[in-house]
C-alpha cells in the first residue's frame, strides 16, 4: 500500500515550491506496453492487473532553490505538464518514471543535469468559471494536449486506488549509466472528483505508448503548498 503522507522527511531540500491546480489524468495499459520505456532494474508497478500512466497539468508557484529563505516570495508561477508512470526499485522503494516532463520556465532545465527529461513548453492553465483549462505544446517536438475539466466534490476519505494513483514520495532519473533517486516531501493531496469536458492529446503517443483505450480515471487537487525536493543521488546502475 501506498503511503499517504510522506514516507520521510527531506531535511535540506534543494528546492521548494507548491504544487497548484493539479488534475491527475490516468489510463490502465497492459504492463508489456509500458515496460519497454522503463529502464532495468525498474519494475513497473501494476495495480489491478495493469500498469498505469498518468497525465498530470498543473502550475508550479514560489519555487525557490536551496539556499533560498522559505518566506521569499520565489519564481513567478508557472505551467508544467508530466507523463508518467509507476515503478519499484528492487531495494524496495516505489516512485515515479517520467516519459515526458514539459515545462514554461527555462530554468527548470537545468534538472536535465540529474537525467531528467525537461523539454521547454507553450503550456497554459486557465480558470472559466468552474471549468479547469490546461493547454500545451512542447518545444522541440509534435506533443500537444488541450484538457478541460470540472472539479466536483471533495474526496473525504481517499480509496485505496485513489491513494495509489496520486501519492508518490521519489523520482526515479537516469543519466550516465546510473538511476538517480529524488526524494519528495510534502502534505497529503488534498483530492476531489472531476468531470472532463474536452480532453485532445497526443502526449502518450509521442512517449512511444499505444493511444489510450477506455475512460481515463480523474481526479482534481487545488494542490499541495509546501512541496521540499530532495538532492537526487545515484541509487544504482540502469540498462
């Protein structure tokens, strides 16, 4: 089972921020179909029978890196958009792999220096009454995505699935032969239903996935404040 608060504490984080108007989009895939994305010795996770990918909009606000007062006001807000899915390494410990990771602020890049796959993005997220709307586009590159959503009721008390599909507490990297782990720390989601009302992407596809079969599973999170990212270090070699 999935932790639902975090699974440690990431004392001297090497960045904070708040993770905001977050939807989480997932589908089941057959685990063969995402299994070749994934890097050995990663296991993909299955719940269910399946494995899961989930597509995840939101904005990023007050990232500060280390170093950086917890009460300064940090970056300007900004989109970033990810496709993952969810793996075990063999010592244990569950985390997500990114497929792909689009984002609206150059800085963010420099993660790429830890092996993850940051590509700069025309990303939007935008607010029409009780409708959600998230738009993006990556550049370089042909994925592109248009989601609207409405949120519905808060979840009080969080299923099983709905812990499972939202509640990560690593990210798994690859760079130079090695697997990096980041630790993450930060409040339990704070969830809610959600209704899509126009849903258009290409993400999955362009990941190398087959399209999505079947309705995706959603959930909605006005989000998580106070989000610390731990150093990545190498945890293993990857193949």
């Amino acid at each position: 089972m999935v932790a639902y608060g975090a699974e440690q504490r990431v004392r001297l984080p090497a960045l904070r921020a708040g993770w905001m108007t977050q939807t989480f989009v997932h589908w089941a895939y057959p685990v063969e179909a995402v299994r070749a994305l994934v890097p050995e010795p990663l296991v993909v996770e299955e719940y269910e029978g399946s494995a899961w990918v989930g597509f995840t909009p939101f904005v990023m606000a007050g990232v500060r890196p280390a170093g950086v007062p917890a009460r300064a006001p940090g970056l300007p807000a900004f989109a970033e958009t990810n496709l993952r899915t969810y793996v075990r390494h063999p010592n244990g410990r569950d985390g997500l792999w990114f497929l792909s990771l689009e984002v609206a602020c150059p800085l963010m890049l420099g993660a790429r220096a830890y092996g993850a796959p940051y590509r700069p993005g025309a990303l939007r997220v935008t607010r029409n009454g009780r409708t959600v709307r998230y738009a993006g586009r990556s550049r370089p590159g042909r994925a592109s995505y248009r989601l609207a959503v409405r949120p519905g009721d808060p979840i009080e008390r969080p299923t099983e699935r709905d812990v499972w599909l939202t509640s990560r507490w690593r990210a798994y990297t690859r760079r130079a032969g090695l697997l990096w782990e980041t630790p993450v720390e930060h409040e339990p989601w704070p969830l809610a239903t959600a209704t899509v009302e126009e849903l258009e992407e290409n993400v999955t596809t362009e990941a190398g996935l087959p399209a999505p079969a079947g309705e995706p599973v959603v959930h909605f999170s006005d989000g998580v404040r106070h989000v610390r990212m731990g150093v990545p270090v190498p945890c293993s070699r990857a193949s």
